[in-house]
C-alpha cells in the first residue's frame, strides 16, 4: 500500500478499475471524488465516484476529458480544440449594363469571390509529468527538466523500494528546471519516485 507523503492535500497515486478501465488517481476533491486521474483508455461512463467537471488524461489515445455529467453518474466530454475561422464575406454582385442605342445589352462586371476565413489554431494540453528519484540515506534532493513557467499541481509515489521514510516534499520551478527536496532521505538501501503534475503556463 503507497504511503500518504503530503498530509496538506488529498493526493494518492493508486491504481483503481473501475467500469474495466484502469484508473491512475491523481488528486481527490475536499468531499473524497476523483478530481483528476489518467485513465488507460477512455474514462468509464457512468460511474460514482468522479467529481463534477473531474479532469481526466486517456494516456493510451492522447487525449484530455473533463465529467459532464455528475458524481453519481459520470459523462466524459472531450476537450475541444481551436474554432474554426469564420467564412469569408461572400462578393458583391456586378452592376447590369446599360441598354445599348442599336438594343444590345451590356454585360455588368461579376462580383469578386470572398477570402477564405482562417482556419482556429488547436488548443493546447495543459498538463506535463516530471518524474523524481530519491536514494540512499543522505539524497534529500532531485531535479528534472520541465517547460518554464509551469506549476506543480500534485504528485504521486510511483516506484517504491524497501521502506523509505515517510517525509514530505517541498516542489520548487526555476526556469526549465523543477527540484524536489525532501524532509528526510529515504534510508540506507530505500529509494522512492515520484511523479509530479505541472500545469503549463
């Protein structure tokens, strides 16, 4: 069973099936629902247990869904991507010719044709996965690449060896480098990872 790292917050990093689809959590809301997740496949329909407008990332097909529906009944809606640019104005018609003095008529120009409206640039994800590794008995501080500007959102135990101490983690972004420090190293022969959640900017 993954020990609890961060009392201040409702964070866990077990795995749980639910609906036949394997369920990562990430942060659970104040009334202990699902608030955000990854999912390996899409979320499960029509569960208990999410929280209104929970956010989950299907890993397997890429792709980023927010509970539509409500806690006792979930429904996943896919977040959209960029609009669609608006269609040109459509061009002026031609004036008619005059009539001609032997009766002939005169043909009137014919009206430009619109510019084609720009196509909505696509939205983007919002969320990137930094991993940290702690070890031994004196490691009480990893680092890991991550895009400038973003902002840790929570983090989950992911890889667990021996029984490292149970310590609390203070998460810290300078430019394009995220450090985790530790409370306590975990332990002569322990280890522990993390995986930490940042919003991007």
């Amino acid at each position: 069973m993954s020990k609890i790292i961060n009392r201040s917050v409702l964070i866990a990093g077990d795995r749980r099936t639910i609906g036949g689809i394997v369920v990562t959590v990430i942060e659970y809301n104040a009334t202990n629902k699902i608030s955000r997740c990854t999912t390996a496949g899409t979320p499960p329909a029509s569960e208990v247990g999410f929280a209104l407008l929970a956010e989950a990332r299907d890993t397997t097909n890429k792709k980023l869904y927010k509970n539509t529906g409500s806690v006792t009944s979930s429904t996943w809606t896919e977040f959209a991507t960029g609009d669609t640019g608006a269609t040109g104005a459509g061009g002026a018609t031609g004036s008619t010719g005059a009539t001609g003095a032997a009766g002939a008529t005169g043909a009137g120009s014919t009206g430009a044709t619109g510019a084609t409206g720009a196509t909505g640039a696509t939205g983007p994800m919002d969320v990137e996965v930094v991993e940290l590794a702690f070890s031994g008995a004196a490691m009480v501080a990893a680092s890991g690449a991550c895009t400038s500007g973003s902002v840790p959102v929570g983090f989950y135990a992911s890889a667990v060896t021996g029984e490292p101490a149970n310590a609390h983690m203070v998460l810290a972004v300078s430019g394009t480098t995220l450090t985790g420090t530790l409370t306590d190293a975990p332990g002569t022969g322990d280890a522990i990872t993390y995986k930490v959640n940042l919003k991007l900017a």
